[in-house]
C-alpha cells in the first residue's frame, strides 16, 4: 500500500512529466543538422575575392544532416535559414524535453516498483 508521501511524490512527478509532454506538443517543426555560413572565391582573377587579403563571397548558408547514413547538404536563402536556424533549435529542446521526461519517468517507475514490492 501506497503511503502519503509516496503518492504525493508521485503526484509531483506526474505534474512534471504532464507539464514537459505539453512543452514537447507545443514546439512545433523539427529538423536535425547544422547550419553553417560559407564564403566562396569566384572565378574572375581581377575579383576582389582574388585580392590579398582576400575578401570573400559570403556568407552562404548551407544545411547539413544525414539521412539513410548519408550526409546531405543544401544550400539556402537568408529566409530558409532562419527557418532551418528556428528547426534547429526546435529539435534540440525536443531532446531536452524527452531526456527529461525519461528522467522523471525513471524516478516514478523506481518509486512504483519499489512500492510494489514493500
């Protein structure tokens, strides 16, 4: 039998563990990788990207992740890569959020299973 202070801790953790997975539905879209801004030379030798020092074509940004084990990049707009920058950030609070979760969901479990068999 569940003592009170075993309930109210279990109360505790599913607030938390509610309050985390109504984080989680609110984050919106998702995407893994990296973003990076790249600078480029051109091809015309009296270009000041030739100069020295030189002064770069830039910056471009790139996006890249791996899908089916293969590095995939693309190149974007400022515009897609506010998106992607926005994604991003989505998808490390996600694993944040889950981490978390799987945390509190741990410390509930330990709590119920050691109830169990008091």
């Amino acid at each position: 039998m569940a003592t009170k202070r075993t309930t109210q801790r279990l109360d505790r953790y599913e607030r938390r563990y509610r309050a985390l997975a109504h984080e989680l539905a609110g984050i919106g879209y998702i995407t893994q990788g990296s973003l990076a801004p790249r600078f480029t030379r051109c091809g015309k030798p009296t270009c000041a990207c030739r100069a020295d020092p030189p002064k770069l074509h830039g910056p471009y940004w790139h996006w890249s992740t791996k899908v089916n084990g293969k590095t995939v990049n693309r190149r974007l707009s400022d515009r897609d890569a506010e998106l992607y920058t926005g994604w991003i950030e989505n998808d490390r609070r996600a694993r944040e959020l889950l981490a978390e979760m799987r945390a509190v969901a741990a410390e509930a479990t330990a709590l119920l299973l050691e109830d169990r068999s008091a």
